[in-house]
C-alpha cells in the first residue's frame, strides 16, 4: 500500500476528487475509463467487498490505520492519500465523508439479455423480481431504492436512458453502497426508442411487466396474481408525473398501492419499498448480501 503525504488539497492528482465534474469523472466519450467517487468508509468497503477497482483512495490521517488492512488487502499497490484531518475539513460535505473517499473504476455493466438470463439461472427455478426505474431524476430517489431493494430481496434493477445514474456521487452516498450488491444495468437503446425496445427485452426474457399507475383498471399491490408470477418486472416511474403513457399502455398490467384518507400516491422511493415488501421472498434474520454484480 502506498502511503503519500499530501498538505495541499490543491495537488493536480487530487483531481478527481476535487474538481473534476460527474461528467468529467464518467469520461462520456471513453466510458471504459470513467471513474466515479465512493464516499465514507462503510461505502468504500462495500464497493472493495464487491470487487470494484480503485484507482486511488484520499483518506484523513484518523482513517489511515483502521482502513489498512482492508487497503492491503484488497488494493495493495494503490496509491492512498493521507491528508490531516483539519485539511480534509475543509472538504465540501466532510461531514458526510468524514474523510475517507475513493477513486473507483466504473464497472463493464452487462447487456439487458445477458443480465436478465443470468437472474433467472441464478434463482434456480425460484420466482424473480427485478425493478425498473424509468427516467428517476433525483439521485436521492435512485439511492434510497438500491437500499431497499437490497434490504428486501430485489434480483437486480434496470434503469431507462433517461433515469440518473447509479454510481453519482449523492445516490451511491444514500444507497450506503448497496448500489455494488444489487446487480443492475441500463436497458434501452435511446430514449427515442424507450420503452418499446425494454418492454421487448423484458418480454423477450419472459417477464410480465407491471407498471406502477392509477388507471381504472389498475389492481391491487397484494393481488394473489402478482404474487404468483414467475418472473416480474416491476417499473416505478419519475418524480411528479410518473410513468410515460407508452410504458403505461405496454405494460401486462397496471398495479397501485391501496390507500386510506384520500393520499393518491408516494414518493418513488417510499412506494418502491412498499412494493418490494410485499411481491419480493421474505427473508430471515440471518440473510447475508449476495454476491454482486462485480464480483
């Protein structure tokens, strides 16, 4: 592990971290070389624990000895920066940090066909969940619904060409780093062509696509049949206006949340936990995260 002293956050291989923008980091035009930033020490270990490549970690002199080993381990001839704590307060959202980042590869994500065929031979004949976010523009939102879809045994989600991206800085923060344990891709080719291209993927893998919509011919969340479906795919649509009429009107199905004293909707992340609760295999105290999608 390669320790290097830094008392100036204004050195140019701090760059990443310091003032490169989400754009800059996601390298559009070489995405094979786009990096993206883990924040906090529970995030990083989740994003190493899943097999996820750092280029360089920026760490306060307090987290150097207690991250160490797992640095070793994990990433013995990566350079790790070690600032002075009062240095690295003066970091825009310290408080959030608490002084430990790093610079992470972003991962090959699979094709929408291959991810999809890979959930189903991983469940072994079990049913299958999966959820897709279309055009989620909140990076808050799209955290929050990795957290519950690995705290309530989603297979993997898929998120349009519109929704936000996973691995920004602020939803990988609020996922808590499960965005590395829930397996996830991109589905669709354009947002021209979305949804038919997805709603085409997802029927082609045998998945009944339920749309998340008050229509009149919506059912119920706990209807028996939702639960019996083999293979369901779950869409939650963007904030304000939800799901676009096309995805409504290609969906199998139409499902909504039933609900007392006149509320006619939930945030996207509060109504996909609800969802998730109830059309996902309970589990017991003692379930531990699958394998990621990296590993």
């Amino acid at each position: 592990m390669g320790v290097i002293r830094i008392s100036d956050l204004s050195d140019p291989r701090l760059d990443a971290y310091m003032r490169l923008t989400e754009r800059e980091l996601r390298s559009v035009l070489e995405p094979e070389r786009g990096i993206f930033i883990a924040e906090s020490t529970k995030v990083i270990e989740r994003a190493l624990e899943a097999g996820l490549m750092p280029e360089s970690f920026l760490l306060g002199e307090r987290w150097l000895e207690p991250l160490s080993p797992l640095l070793a381990r994990a990433a013995p001839e990566v350079p790790v920066f070690v600032a002075p704590m009062d240095l690295m307060a003066s970091l825009t959202g310290f408080n959030v940090t608490r002084g430990a980042l790093a610079a992470m590869h972003r991962p090959r994500l699979p094709e929408p066909g291959a991810f999809l065929s890979a959930l189903v031979d991983r469940a072994q004949g079990a049913p299958v969940r999966v959820c897709v976010l279309e055009g989620i523009v909140d990076h808050t939102n799209v955290g929050a619904i990795f957290r519950s879809a690995a705290a309530l045994n989603v297979d993997g989600i898929l998120v349009s060409p519109t929704c936000c991206d996973p691995l920004y800085r602020r939803a990988v923060r609020v996922s808590m780093g499960t965005v590395f344990q829930v397996p996830w891709c991109r589905i669709g080719e354009a947002a021209r062509t979305w949804p038919a291209d997805g709603l085409a993927t997802l029927h082609g893998a045998g998945f009944t696509c339920a749309a998340m919509a008050l229509t009149d011919s919506s059912v119920a969340l706990d209807d028996p049949v939702l639960a019996r479906t083999e293979r369901l795919a779950l869409f939650m649509g963007t904030e304000g206006t939800g799901l676009t009429a096309k995805t409504i009107e290609g969906a199998d199905v139409t499902v909504r949340i039933p609900m007392a004293n006149g509320v006619d909707s939930l945030n996207v992340a509060a109504a996909s936990a609800v969802a998730f609760w109830q059309l996902c295999p309970h589990v017991s105290n003692d379930y531990h995260y699958r394998p990621g999608l990296y590993s």
